[in-house]
C-alpha cells in the first residue's frame, strides 16, 4: 500500500547569513557545530538543535523505508516565513527555500513532493513567486496561520488565494507564531495549547471570512488534524447561531457546513480523537502526516492507524488517496 507523508519539514544544509546580506537581526543560521547535528541561530539566540535527517535527503529516505513509507511532502520550518522581514528580503529568503525543494523533488521525483513558501507580508511578492513555485514543480505552498498577526481573511492575502485557485496549487496551513507565547513560555506551552488554537483561528478566519465560501476550488489542508477547530465544532457552530451579529457578518453560512470541504492531517496521537475526526471531516479528508522529523510529530509515521481496525479503503484513502486528491496528483507518478 502506498504511502504518503504530507506534513513534512526540511531545511538546506547551509543557509546564507541573511543578517549580515540584509542588514539587520532576525534571521535564522546554522551553526553545525558537530558532525550530524546543527545549532538553528537567530543572531546569537538559540533556537533549536537539528539533526541531519532535517537536511539529508537519502537519510530521510532510508529512515522513511524503516516505516514502508515512500513518499514525503516536504516545506521549510515555519520559523524561516520570514514575514516580518522587509518584502524584497522576505522574497530572497523564499527564492532560496523553494529552489533547494525544487531540486530535491527534481533530483527524487518518486519520494519528495515540494510545496514552497511565500513572503506573504506583499501580496504582488507572494503571487509572483507562487507562479515562478508552479513553474519549477512544486505542487503547492505552506502559509502560517497568521500573517505578522493578521488573520488569514483580511483582504490583503485574497489575492493570494484566488492565485492558488486560478493555479490549482495546494495551500497546506501551518500553526506558528502563536498566540500568547510571551504569557506561556513555560512547559511547552505555546506548543501544546497554542498551536491548536492557532490552527482552529486559521480555519475560522477563513470560514468566517468568507475565503472558503468565495473560492471553492482553494483546496486547503490545514495541520495537526485542524487543531482545536473540529473537537470545538459545537461551539464554533453555537456562537455563529447565537450571536450572528458577531460571528456572520462576513458570511452568512453556518460553519458545519464546511465540514468536508478542507482536508487534515492526521496528527492527533490518539486513536480516539482520530476516530471523531474522521467521522466529521469525512475518511477522504484526513491524510497521512507525521510533522517529521520534529519530536512532537509523530515519527512512526501513521503506525497506529494499522493498529485502529479501520477498513482497508480507509487505510489507503489515507496513507495515499486524500494527498493525492489534494494536491492533484495521480499514483502512478510514485510507483
């Protein structure tokens, strides 16, 4: 059976010293301060320690044969977006992201799939290098789930949207820059409690704002199993019923409505929660996803969905058939 992992990140081995090209701090380098391992910079701040399996394409690739899986979407980390930088800078930083996807997927077009990155902070930026991502073989893009704390639904980022829909190209939903991270910082919060809020603001914002409504053919996976935004349906749809004068003022349709119109990932680490996922958003919109090969994801990839008794269709809608569907592509590329 096939196997695709949708949600994966990857980073090029070496990265320019942005700070010292630009000018000013914020950046990320890396210091590989030992064999296999690097330091993620920002200035002299650290970041996170990274292994080789962040950068080596072949290692990826035996690991990945370790869990019969044998294709890999990949994208940059969220903290590279770089939205917060100047637009023409934001646009280096994504040009030489998305050629390093672009090469890898050129050099193993049956294990890597590409969706790239846009400086999202100027709208003319993001669309130009979104046709020039479609033009060198990416598939898609990844986006956060806020721009520089701008919702997803204000008008500056439409065109963006409608660029993807007129292009056919993929929009994967990432959380980052969370909400309340400076009040939270203790015990991993702003990783366990604001990245799934992140998510479920994301889908909101767009719901509520009328992205999804307005673009139809927008084929949008959004990560984590959507975050919060399913397991608080109920509420969600509640507040839209009970106070329409602050919820549906930019669409009038009801939220629940939207349930099998977006695609999530499967990250939920647990079997039961998966199987209400499942029944909300439908067994042909929950892909295979992992968030490789950070420790938080889940690194057997998909194996507890062997353990979950689930149909075999099941099985294979979502260790291939859902990718597939979403980003438009047929199976026969990767066999």
């Amino acid at each position: 059976m096939l196997k695709i992992d949708m949600h994966t990140h990857i980073i090029p081995k070496h990265l320019p010293r942005w700070t010292e090209k630009f000018g000013y701090p914020g950046f990320i380098h890396l210091d590989h301060h030992q064999p296999g391992r690097a330091r993620m910079m920002k200035g002299e701040e650290f970041f996170r320690e990274i292994k080789s399996n962040c950068w080596d394409a072949e290692e990826r690739i035996e690991e990945y044969a370790g869990f019969h899986t044998q294709v890999q979407v990949v994208c940059t980390i969220p903290v590279l977006f770089s939205y917060w930088a100047k637009p023409n800078d934001g646009l280096d930083v994504a040009e030489f992201l998305n050629d390093d996807i672009a090469a890898l997927v050129q050099k193993f077009p049956k294990n890597y799939i590409g969706l790239g990155t846009l400086p999202m902070q100027d709208t003319d930026l993001s669309i130009r290098e979104l046709e020039r991502c479609k033009k060198i073989g990416l598939v898609g893009i990844q986006i956060g789930s806020n721009i520089n704390d701008l919702n997803l639904n204000e008008a500056q980022f439409f065109p963006v949207f409608e660029a993807c829909e007129r292009l056919g190209m993929a929009v994967f939903v990432h959380p980052w820059n969370m909400m309340g991270m400076a009040n939270m910082k203790k015990y991993w919060l702003p990783w366990l409690v604001g990245m799934p809020a992140e998510t479920s603001r994301a889908i909101c914002s767009m719901i509520f704002g009328g992205v999804l409504e307005k673009l139809p053919g927008l084929r949008v996976c959004f990560a984590h199993a959507g975050g919060e935004f399913l397991p608080t349906i109920g509420r969600v749809e509640h507040g839209f019923n009970c106070r329409p004068d602050l919820v549906a003022i930019d669409n009038p349709v009801n939220p629940r409505e939207y349930l099998g119109k977006f695609w999530v990932d499967c990250i939920t680490h647990d079997p039961l929660i998966l199987e209400y996922i499942l029944k909300l958003a439908g067994t042909k919109k929950v892909t295979l996803g992992s968030d490789y090969p950070f420790p938080l994801g889940d690194l057997e990839i998909g194996a507890f969905l062997e353990k979950m008794n689930l149909p075999e269709e099941t099985l294979a809608d979502i260790f291939a058939n859902n990718t597939l569907d979403w980003l438009q592509l047929k199976k026969e590329q990767f066999l």
